[in-house]
C-alpha cells in the first residue's frame, strides 16, 4: 500500500485486459520526467501487469492503494 | 491473492489435459456452450431436434465444470466482482464474440478444441489454427491501437460493484462461499456416481480443475498470442508452449498404446477451416478481451463484457455450424483430416511436434530480447 499524490490519472475502470495495459502505455508516453501517473483499475490481472509495464515504458512502479471497488496503481515516469 | 505462477499453471494444465483424456476425452470449451445455445435455438424453434441434456453432453459438462471451478477459486481469492463496462466494450464483446464462434466452428474448435488439444491430438489442423491465430492477433492489436487513437474517450471506465455498499460486507464471507462451491461441485461427482454416470461426473471435475488452474493464474490464450506484438514479453506464450508439450506426449502415448482412439479430436478441418478460422478467432478474441477458456474462467469471476461475449461466441459457434454442415461444398472448403503418424509415423511426429514447438518457443525468446516484432502504437 503507497500513499502518492498523483500529477495525473487514468480512469480504467470497468475496462478489461488488454485495455488497461494499452492505456497505461500511451499515458507514459506522454508524461513529463518524474511525473507520477495513477491509474485506477478494476480488472484482477492488472495487479500483475503493471510493475512490467512500468518497466517497459521507462517507468518506475510505486505500487498500489485500494479505493472503493477498484485499486489505484502509481507508476513514476523516470 | 497473489496469481499463480503462469509457468506451473501451463505445466499443471499440460498434465490436467492428460488426465481428462486418460479418464474420458480431451478437453475443449466451446462445444459446450453450442450445446447451450442450441438449446435455445431449440426452444425459440429454430432448430427442430433437441440436443442432448446440458447435464449429460460431455461438452457441455466439462465447460460447466470449468466455470464453476473458477467461480469458487475466484471467491476464495477475492476475485469475484461485477465489473461492468463502458459501452464501447460491449460492442466490442458482441461482434469479437461472433467473430470467435464463427471462427471456431470452421477451426472445429476455439483456442483449446482447434489449438491445444489438436496439437496434442496430433492433428496437423492445430498448427494451421496457430498461424491463423497469430495473424488474427496481430490484426486485433492494430485494431485496438487505431481505436485508442480514434475513440480514446470511449473506454472511459465505470465502477465495479458489489464493494463498498453499505450493509452487509460480502468480502468477508466471499473466500468461505468459495470452499463451499468447491466441496459443492465434489458432491455433485457423488451425484452422477450415484445415478450411474461416474465417467461424466469425473469429467465434470476435470472442467473443474481447468477452471482453477486458469482463474488462479490469469491464464489467458489471447495473451500469449498478443504478448510478443504488444509488449515483446515471452512469458506466458512460453507456458503455453511447454503446457502442449507436455499434453503432446501425454496424448502420444495414449494414442500409440491403443488406450484412446487415434481419431478422437482429429477434426477435418486442415485446409482454410483452421487457418481462416483461426485467423477470425484470433482477431475476434482480441475485441473481446478473452480467448474460449479466458472467455469462461472470466465470466466466472464477474466480468460483464465476458458474460456478452459467452451469448454471441455460443450462439455463432451453434449458427454456423448448422450452415456449414448444411454444405457439402462449404465441408470441403473446411478441409480434411490429417493425422500426422499416418504420415510420418509416431516416433517421427512426436519428435517433429516437439521440434515445432520449440522453434516456436525460440522465437518468441529472441522477440523478447530484440522486441523484433513488437508493433509500436
């Protein structure tokens, strides 16, 4: 569990595999260097996904923060 | 919960894939839900003969048994949500759903019928259906990219239920609701044991076993066909390949030592069935978001879109079937049977198999390294 303040955030949501992941791709490569995106995901293999997906887009995975029916995962852009 | 490690999943489903065919038949996903639709085909009037019991058809039970099976691991791991999605995905799951039964029916079976258990099978279809379906997936993903680009507010995501209503926490009791499904689909074998269908019963507990094994680990057919595009990653089409390995062999041996019948899931269907099929099946499962088993270990655990999917694959998959069986020009089309010890002989098929897979195996290894055949969004 992190507790991060986000710069920006991606509503995936009721989205399944692969849209999260695909999501998630373009937003990094259009963050700012440093720039913390949270992205907030109902979809239970996304937990999976997102630490290899941070590091596939010159990313870092923060990790995550249960919200109310979904889990936000933060990944900072390096 | 964590997931299970995709590589013992694939490995665990290699072995569960020997252990139905040993005990009755190999295993399959989208006969099951024909028998279903047909059902309902037959009860609207379309169709004038009742298929067979959905409690008896072996089809039926054993895609039953895999998503019961993964209803209860779902409970237990605290999976289990009703997620529904945006409207543009529900279209997405209505035309990938018919694409995949289209696809399936002139494959003579989805990703595990016309793929996985073909190849274990021996039957030179289910490499004809691995290059449709990779040409499929390859499609699919560029599909999904133009999407993102052209329609980027469409998915714009809506909450799950089921968490977070006041009142009764459901969460708490979810993982005990599991374990009760569970021991409740072991009392069901004691049922058909008890009136005399021992065989389908096991069968049923076989589906079962699937249904954890691929809930559990995320196991998911259209990944591995769309992992090398999307991102280059090998993991989880490494575990598919090792996982029919290892079905390979097992079903070798059954077959060559006279156990089960050489033609038991040779489907004729080598020739444009398997690779147009293959390919519409591909591109289909992409839209949709699952493969046929991903299809029903997802429904399981809640996911709406799947649950759209699920009606449109079975009824297509039950439509065109009828047509095409309604042709004999259309079943030439499809195909014909190629049992590859026929050919080549066991020995040689076997180690020839293997040898394809591993070639398989190498490539999407050096995709991972290069990222050769990565598409850029």
């Amino acid at each position: 569990m992190v507790d991060v303040t986000a710069d920006e955030t991606l509503d995936c949501r009721g989205l399944s595999c692969p849209m999260p992941v695909l999501k998630t791709k373009k937003a990094l490569a259009a963050l700012g260097s440093g720039k913390v995106l949270e992205i907030m995901a109902t979809d239970p293999g996304t937990g999976n996904d997102m630490p290899k997906t941070a590091k596939k887009n010159s990313g870092e995975y923060l990790g995550n923060k249960e919200g109310d029916g979904y889990t936000s995962y933060y990944i900072k852009k390096n | 919960m964590d997931a299970w490690p995709i590589l013992i999943a694939g490995m665990l489903v290699g072995t569960m894939s020997i252990v139905c065919f040993t005990w009755a038949r190999p295993w399959g996903v989208v006969g099951g839900m024909r028998v279903w639709a047909d059902w309902l085909f037959y009860g609207l009037g379309l169709y004038s003969q009742a298929p067979r019991s959905v409690l008896i058809d072996t089809n039926s039970v054993i895609t039953l048994g895999l998503i019961y099976g993964a209803f209860g691991a779902a409970l237990i791991a605290g999976k289990f949500a009703f997620r529904f999605p945006p409207r543009m995905e529900i279209y997405k799951a209505m035309v990938g759903g018919t694409l995949m039964g289209f696809g399936a029916s002139w494959a003579g079976g989805c990703n595990i019928g016309g793929f996985y258990s073909a190849i274990s099978a021996l039957s030179l279809s289910g490499f004809a259906m691995a290059v449709g379906l990779i040409g499929g997936a390859y499609l699919g993903l560029k599909y999904l990219y133009w999407e993102m680009e052209h329609f980027p507010s469409a998915a714009g995501g809506s909450a799950a239920d089921g968490e977070g209503k006041k009142g009764f926490d459901w969460n708490k009791i979810k993982p005990l609701l599991g374990w009760i499904v569970l021991l409740g689909g072991y009392a069901a074998f004691q049922v058909y044991k008890y009136e005399g269908y021992t065989i389908i019963g096991g069968i049923f507990l076989c589906g079962m076993a699937f249904g954890i094994i691929l809930n559990r680990a995320n196991f998911c057919f259209a990944r591995a066909f769309r992992e090398p595009f999307m991102t280059g990653e090998a993991e989880v089409p490494r575990a598919v390949i090792i996982s029919i390995m290892i079905s390979v062999v097992g079903f070798a041996i059954l077959k060559w030592t006279g156990f089960r019948a050489e033609g038991s899931y040779v489907t004729a269907t080598f020739g444009l069935g398997s690779l147009v099929g293959g390919f519409i099946f591909g591109f289909g499962m992409l839209l949709a978001g699952g493969c046929g088993s991903g299809t029903a270990w997802r429904v399981a655990e809640g996911q709406v879109k799947l649950m759209v999917v699920l009606v449109f694959f079975a009824s297509s998959n039950s439509l065109t079937k009828v047509w095409v069986n309604s042709s004999e020009t259309l079943q030439t089309i499809k195909g014909f049977k190629v049992y590859l010890p026929d050919y080549l002989g066991y020995e040689i098929t076997v180690i020839a198999t293997i040898g394809l897979l591993l070639l398989w195996y190498l490539l999407v290894c050096y995709n991972e390294e290069t990222d050769k055949f990565v598409v850029e969004m």
